[in-house]
C-alpha cells in the first residue's frame, strides 16, 4: 500500500488499489544425481552415465530433449530450429548414439533417468572435468533452453604387476627360504609408488615392507625379504602396495601370490650297534 504524503507539511495521500502479480506455473528441470558405472574414469575408459533429471517446477515440461556437451541456446530456443550442438567433446565423446537424448515429459515432481554410453578420450590428462548439458523443452507452444553441469574426475593410476623374480622351490615348514619380489611398472607413464607391506596367515616375514619409490616405464623395483612357513600346504602371500593419487586419496595395489609348502621330514635315529 503506498503511503503518499507522509509527514507534517506534505499534505494527505490518496490511497489506492495496486495489482497484484499473477504467478505463472512454470517447469523447471535440474539434474538431482549422476554416476558413472565405472570408477574411478581413467584415459580409454568406456561407461556409462546415469542421469536422473528432475521437475521441481509446478507445471509441465513437454518433449524435452538433453544436449550432451551443450547446444546453442538461442537455436534451441528458436520455434523450428531444432535441436543443434555447439558442445565440447575433446574429453568425453558418446558413443553408439548421438548427444541428443530426448527424455520425453516430465511431470511436476516427476524423475526421469537415462543412461548414456561415453568414453574417456586417451589424450585427457588427471583433473575434474565440467559437462555441460542443454535441456530443451516446450512451454506453451514456445521452447525453453536451460543449461546444467555436472563434474566428471579422471585418474591416472598406476599400472603395476608383483611376480616372484625367481622360482620358489623346496619350501619347508620352519626353514626360511629366501623370496624375491618383483614389482613391474606395466603403464606407459612413470609412478610414484609407497610402501608395500607383505603379510600371509600362514608364516612370517623378515622385513615386512619395503619403499618402492618412482618407476619409469617398464621398470621394476625388487623386494628381497625371508618368509618363515609355519603350516603345510598352500601359502598365501598377501602383498599391498600403498599410493597417492592424482587427487592425493590413499589408494592401494593388492596381489596374492602362493607357494607350496610341504612338512619338514623327521630324521630317523640310528641303528644301535649291537656290539655297543
């Protein structure tokens, strides 16, 4: 209500109707979750990603369409312009489609998800990588444009191998025998590796871990320690190699190894001499 003429000396307002806004229902779309199939997304990497999109709006979205990567919001916007793509494809490309997902009409409150094939493009380098998709719609005959982004993480981890870097033979229960353990750097880049650690339920280590340190491509870091079987049979050697990522999260590399174990003989006592 304005109040006109306020005060002593400024004379006596005249009050009068004022109009009040109409609010209009309108739709109105955002992605409420994503996630991949695959995790963590490395270079090459095929997946697919699971979008489920919204309406929080309180009317209608008609025949909406998802630009993968973005489109040109004034042609999707533009009656008869159709849907046309203007996005980003140097780090996740689709695959066995187009980027041009239709998802049909939402309804207030409703959920729509859908699943899209990509593949991580092997040239991308570790980061956090934003997508951008375009949703169209219609709107009382009119189409509407709105863009949302999601943020995809790719890794680079390590690509390694333990193997025993010779043969184990003759292992006894209670004689140590002398393991070599070989780490081999099977990726095309160089890593930086932690500790690994050497554990098995059945016997002990000596020493139990070792630093690793940085390997360049097809390198190798030998782990030279003493296992001591307590038990007979299969011996599982538990083997764990801890690293950062590209993203400095603790990550880890297992590999179980096995060895034969047989019991160790019993010496005869010898023939008395019945002559003394």
């Amino acid at each position: 209500i304005p109040i006109k003429g306020w005060g002593s000396g400024s004379g006596s307002g005249v009050a009068a109707p004022t109009k009040t806004p109409t609010q209009v229902a309108r739709p109105q779309l955002i992605i409420s979750s994503y996630a991949t199939d695959v995790d963590p997304l490395q270079p090459g990497t095929r997946f697919q990603l699971k979008v489920s999109v919204s309406n929080v709006g309180s009317a209608l979205a008609r025949d909406v369409t998802m630009i993968l990567g973005g489109g040109n919001a004034q042609d999707l916007a533009t009656p008869g312009a159709g849907a046309s793509s203007t996005g980003d494809f140097s780090t996740f490309t689709p695959l066995g489609s187009s980027n041009i997902v239709v998802m049909g009409d939402i309804e207030p409150g409703g959920t729509v998800q859908k699943e899209i094939p990509l593949v991580v493009n092997v040239t991308a380098a570790p980061g956090s990588y934003p997508l951008k998709m375009t949703f169209a719609y219609d709107i009382g005959g009119q189409m509407q444009a709105s863009d949302q982004f999601i943020s995809l993480q790719i890794y680079q981890l390590p690509l390694v191998d333990i193997t025993f870097g010779q043969p184990v033979m003759g292992v006894m229960t209670g004689n140590p025998v002398q393991l070599s353990l070989q780490v081999n750097n099977l990726g095309k880049k160089s890593s930086v590796l932690g500790m690994i650690h050497a554990k098995s339920d059945n016997g002990t280590f000596m020493p139990e871990s070792a630093m690793v340190g940085s390997m360049d491509p097809g390198g190798y870091f030998s782990f030279d320690t003493q296992f001591t079987p307590m038990t007979a049979g299969k011996a599982d050697l538990n083997l764990i190699i801890t690293y950062l990522d590209d993203f400095n999260q603790t990550r880890s590399i297992e590999k179980t190894l096995s060895i034969d174990v047989t019991d160790m003989p019993t010496p005869e006592p010898l023939p008395m001499n019945p002559d003394g």
